[in-house]
C-alpha cells in the first residue's frame, strides 16, 4: 500500500475477501487500500521528481531490514510473518507513530508492537502530505472532503513539500514554520482547489486563526471565528477553521 503501485498476486489464494481469511484482515485490507488511494497526490508529486531527477527514486530501502522509506515523509516496516512485535531501526531524526500521534521516537525501536491492520507507520516530524480523501475509512477526513486537496501537517521547525497538481500541470510548494506556539502554513501558489489542512499535534486550542490568501498564521492575532464543528468547516464556503480537542488537530479550510 505504501508503494507507487498497490497489487497483490491472484495466485495462491492471496485474495483477502476469500472465506479462509478473517474479517479482520479484510477491514486492514480495506484501510490500506483506501489509504493508497488517498495517498495518490503523495506518490505523484515523487514520480514527477523522478522524472526530474532519476537518482532520487520514491522508494529507498532500509535503514534495517524489510523496511523502506516512502519519499521523505513516510518510513514503513513490513512484518513478513504472523509476530506480535518487531525490532525496528529508524532512519536518523525524529518520527511519529502513525497509530499513536503523541509518540515521537527515534533511534531502535525494541519489541514495537506489530499487530494486524497496526503494522508499523511511522511519519517525519515536520511532514507535509498531500492527499486526495473522499471516505471517513482512514480517518484522514471524511465524504465532504472530496473537491478539496487534504494536506496532513505535522509541525515541527521549518519544513516544505513539493506538490504537483496533476489537473493544472504546476507546482505549489506547501511550507510549515514553527516557532514556539507560532505556525505559519504557506502555499507559493493557489492549486487551484479548496485546501483542507490537517495540523496534527496541537496540544492546546489556539488563540487565533487568520487566512490570508493562501497563508495561515496560527497564534497571531486577527482571524475569523471558530467553526462549531468539523462539518461547519467542509461545508463553507469560505475559509473556516476547527480544533477537534480529542484528536489534537487543527483542521483549516483555505479556499481559492
């Protein structure tokens, strides 16, 4: 699921809906099939790249074994057998836990937790992720998010993403500056679509959300309202901003 091309062989009854299989496999089968799907912005703006520059391939293995890197932003361990857990080695700097944002780690990752449809996914402090979301399934947004580009921002220092938007043939460059409490999200060029950020880890309902054409400036100052919900924010038609306080996201829509 987490490569360019998701496939999986017709031979020796590998189909997951097959009745030898358990529902359990199939609701993981179904998450990461959607999640590719979702992901597909991701991997195209890394196959443009590589047409740029054929030395820098979307896929990279290691560091460790039956593991890989997925661009800059994802690191993946693959679990090739039936484990409860997995020593992971982790590329250097720091990563979140996909399945539990809070947790930020670095290093080797001793007995980590490898249970079905939780296989280790781990994303790079600082990450920005471009996605296409029309389903609630991977909690990444939900049926209202469709029409909109999703971004996942996951803030740490200053960090930017390359995005090609396959529909206008342009390049937006999405860049995440932290400073203290203060988030500063910049697109260097409309894409052409409403965009619905995603911030995760935001310990603290923030102060002010102002949208200034295609930059949010979070903590300082100025801004419109808060939303009431969620689903205020994907169904306005104007720029709109949430804090869903249990999941600790900052969720902002920015029209065009």
């Amino acid at each position: 699921a987490f490569q360019p091309i998701m496939a999986h062989t017709p031979f020796g009854n590998s189909d997951p809906w097959r009745s030898e299989y358990s529902p359990e496999l199939l609701r993981a089968y179904r998450y990461y099939a959607w999640l590719h799907r979702q992901l597909v912005p991701y991997f195209l703006s890394y196959a443009r790249r590589m047409h740029e520059q054929p030395e820098s391939p979307i896929i990279q293995p290691g560091p460790g074994p039956n593991a890989m890197r997925v661009g800059e932003e994802i690191f993946v361990a693959m679990v090739t057998s039936k484990t409860p857990t997995i020593d992971i080695q982790l590329p250097a700097g720091q990563w979140i836990d996909y399945w539990d944002e809070e947790r930020v780690v670095s290093g080797n990752l001793v007995e980590h937790p490898a249970p079905v449809g939780r296989e280790p996914v781990f994303l790079r402090l600082g990450a920005i992720i471009p996605m296409e979301v029309e389903r609630d399934y991977t909690g990444h947004g939900a049926r209202a998010s469709a029409g909109s580009l999703t971004v996942l921002v996951y803030p740490g220092g200053t960090s930017s993403f390359r995005y090609f938007n396959d529909h206008t043939g342009a390049w937006t460059t999405f860049r995440s500056v932290l400073e203290g409490d203060r988030l500063t999200l910049t697109a260097d060029t409309p894409p052409g679509w409403p965009l619905l950020y995603r911030v995760g880890r935001i310990a603290v309902r923030p102060a002010s959300v102002r949208i200034n054409g295609q930059t949010v400036l979070i903590n300082q100052a100025g801004g419109p309202p808060e939303a009431e919900s969620v689903d205020e924010v994907h169904e306005s038609s104007t720029s709109a901003w949430f804090y869903d306080a249990l999941a600790r996201r900052l969720i902002i829509k920015v029209m065009p």
